[in-house]
C-alpha cells in the first residue's frame, strides 16, 4: 500500500465516489478518500488521499477553491443544476438586453453574494440529517430543511455575459462548505429571474490546481504526491531534531529545542525529520509546540544479519 494524496481532473459524469472507488481498486486499500465533493455534472480538481494520507483530509479540506462557473438565467430547477426538474420558467428581464441596465443589476447582484456570510444548502446534497444523506431523504419524498450556514467570499467576478443564451460566466473564490448551485439560486432571486447552474470547473482545491492533476481515466499510481509533498505544499514547516522526532512519535510534551527549524507563530505547519519524512502537522499552543496530528513514518529497515567471520588461519 502507498500513502500519499493524488489529485485528478474528474470528469464530468462520474461522481467524487468513482473516483475514490477506483483509487481505492489501484492501491489496494480502503484507505481512500478525498478533500470535497464535486457533483457529477461538475469537473476539476479533486484531492484524493491514500493510506497515510487521509490524516491529512481535515487540513486539505478547510481550504479555499477556486471554481470556473455558468449561470443560466430563465429556468430554475429542484437541484439548482441542469440535471434537476424544472420548477420554473420565466423569459428574459428587459433590462438583460441593456448593456447599461444589465451593468448595474449584475453589479449590485454580484456584490452583494461577496458580502454573504450565511447560505442555505441545496437539500439535494450529501449533507447528513438524521444519519442519511439530505438529497436521499428528499428523493424518497420527505421534506427536508436545512439550515443557513457559514460561508466566505474570498472573490466573485462576471468574466462574460452572454446575451443571446442568457447566461452568466463567473469566477469565484471561497471557503469551505460554499455551494455554486446556491449561488445560482440566489443570484437569480436577486435579479427577479428563475436562475440554475449549466456548468462546473473547480480550478484549484487549496495549494493544489489543474496543472497537478491527471485525468480522471489515468492510473493514479503513476501520480501519487509523497506525504511530504502534499503537507509541504499546503503548510508551513517545521524541522526537528533526533530527539524531536521521538517525543512528537510518543506524545510526549514538546520542546523549543526540538526543532531545528520552529513552527511558525501561527497557524498549522509539517514537522519533518531530519531525513525529511513527514513526523507531524502540529502547531503552537499558547506559545508551546504541541502535535494536532501524528503520522506513521516509513518502515524500518530491518537489521542486517550477522556474518560468520572467516578465520584465515583457521
């Protein structure tokens, strides 16, 4: 079994699961999983984690993504996507066609989604309610409400309007737990217009983009990023000495003259050994080096058998 995290370009049509299914089949381990859920129709990068490397999974998935996204105005869904039911129709607002008017509607829209802080998820979505998926309870005809939760940001901008189709091309910076379904949903309450989204990109999933990934039908084995690799590329670091790397290995109280290199003053950071093998993500707690996370490092080699000596005069 390797440990490491791979990260693939899904395609459009297989779910997040397939992906983790077939690493899971190339690895040979059920130790398999990924840094947040594409939807089928959506493509893009998606974090996949192996053995070892899904101790990473909570400090890969509370990072900011990047999406590619598309807008169409002029019918709404109940899944808020083009694969949904239509549950409304409307014909294009005048004001669309006005380059001046649609600056100024699109602009108000647009800013106020920057400033959102709470969103209501799609109930179809894999958030649990009662132990079962929200989107399973609805499709076997229950109602379902759940509520508004956090969400950040980071940046929003229109980089085309296409009049003739209706539809919006946005990009889009957030945080962890952000719906782009939503957002069309939204952006079309706000403009008076039945809104769903037709198209999904995720650019990049944290530290890692498009230029990282493999397609979704090449074999990840030939792409599998070390642990080190991955929590180098996402974190700060951390040195530690000899002794270092055994108290953090024993969850023993950690001292400043266990690093050669310190964690940094904030935040999460990988504390490698001096051979650079990933120890720990750790951080500093009220001033004091502390593990948030250990990691089983390489195995030992095994001793070398003892040689007979040859007597020459024997």
């Amino acid at each position: 079994m390797s440990d490491g995290v791979v990260v693939v370009d899904k395609p459009a049509g297989a779910t997040s699961h397939d992906i983790v299914a077939r690493a899971r089949r190339a690895f040979g381990t059920r130790r398999v999983g990924h840094a947040g859920t594409l939807d089928p129709m959506a493509t893009g990068v998606l974090v996949v984690m192996v053995g070892e490397g899904t101790k990473l999974a909570p400090f890969l998935t509370a990072d900011d993504k990047t999406y590619a996204a598309t807008v169409s105005l002029g019918r709404a869904t109940d899944t808020l996507d083009a694969e949904g039911e239509e549950t409304a129709s409307a014909p294009l607002p005048a004001w669309w066609h006005d380059a001046a008017a649609a600056e100024v509607r699109l602009g108000e829209a647009l800013e106020a989604e920057r400033a959102r802080r709470l969103q209501a998820p799609p109930v179809y979505s894999a958030i649990k309610v009662g132990g079962r998926s929200a989107h399973a309870r609805v499709r076997a005809g229950e109602e379902v409400d759940l509520a508004e939760r956090e969400v950040v940001v980071r940046a929003l901008e229109l980089t085309r309007r296409d009049v003739e189709r209706g539809e919006l091309e946005l990009r889009l910076d957030v945080g962890k737990g952000y719906y782009v379904r939503a957002l069309a949903r939204d952006l079309g309450e706000r403009l008076g217009v039945p809104a769903h989204l037709v198209a999904l990109r995720r650019l990049t999933s944290g530290a890692f983009g498009l230029a990282d990934a493999l397609p979704g039908d090449a074999s990840p084995r030939d792409h599998l990023l070390t642990l080190e690799e991955a929590a180098t590329r996402a974190l700060a670091v951390a040195r530690l000495t000899e002794a270092g790397v055994a108290r953090a290995r024993c969850g023993g109280p950690m001292k400043g003259e266990d690093f050669v290199e310190p964690p940094p003053a904030q935040g999460l950071s990988a504390w490698l050994a001096p051979d650079g093998h990933l120890v720990a993500i750790g951080e500093l707690r009220e001033g004091r080096p502390a593990v948030r996370r250990g990691i089983v490092g390489p195995p030992e080699a095994p001793p070398r058998p003892e040689v007979a000596r040859l007597d020459p005069e024997s």
